[in-house]
C-alpha cells in the first residue's frame, strides 16, 4: 500500500480489497416446493423462505406475471389457483422475488390436468 493508501485508510477511505464487498447482497431466497401437479378447481401453497434481510415479503408471479391473470392462474402470497381452462403448454411457472432485494428471485413449476 502506498503512503496515500495508508493515509486514506487512517481517514476512513475505502481500501481495495474492500470495494468488492459493497453493493453484495447476503439475501437468499428459496421457493418450496419446486415441481408439483395440480388439479383444475385446486389450489397449491407455494413458501418462499427468505433469509439474510429483516424484510421476508416477496413478490409472486405466474409465467412472469406479477399475480398472475385468468390465463395462466393467479397467486397471492404463495397461494395458487389455477385458470379455468388448461393453457398451452400446461406448464406453469411460480417466481417469487425478494421485496429486500429484487435480484434475488426463486422458482417452482406448476404442471396442470383436468
């Protein structure tokens, strides 16, 4: 280190070695479960389990729709319920994102049958 590196450490500044510690995110956030059927007329809890934040809210989407719609199903908070008709092709998929971090994301599939 040089003699201004090691003044600007006794000043407070920000050292090499310490720049790619700022900006990292410590949140994980897993979706359980991962792959399940579900029945037309059914529903299916979906959990996202959110750690490294005081802040545990996530935002759910179906097939990258927040809430989903009456296409595809809607979820909220982890709750899904399936459309009406079976959509083409019959496979869903559940994303849940950290409200803390929004680049954290997790997903779970859905396959729907009559």
């Amino acid at each position: 280190t040089s003699a201004i590196g090691r003044e600007d450490d006794l000043l407070g500044g920000i050292r090499d070695d310490e720049i790619s510690l700022i900006g990292k995110s410590s949140v994980v956030i897993a979706v359980t479960p991962k792959f399940f059927n579900v029945q037309l007329a059914t529903t299916k809890q979906f959990t996202a389990t959110i750690t490294g934040t005081n802040n545990f809210n996530a935002v759910w989407k179906v097939n990258g729709i927040i809430g989903g719609n009456a296409t595809v199903g809607v979820i909220v908070d982890g709750l899904y319920a399936p459309p009406l008709i079976i959509p083409t092709p019959n496979i869903i998929d559940i994303s849940a994102t950290s409200e803390s971090d929004p680049t954290k994301t997790d997903f779970a599939y859905v396959v729907l049958f009559p």
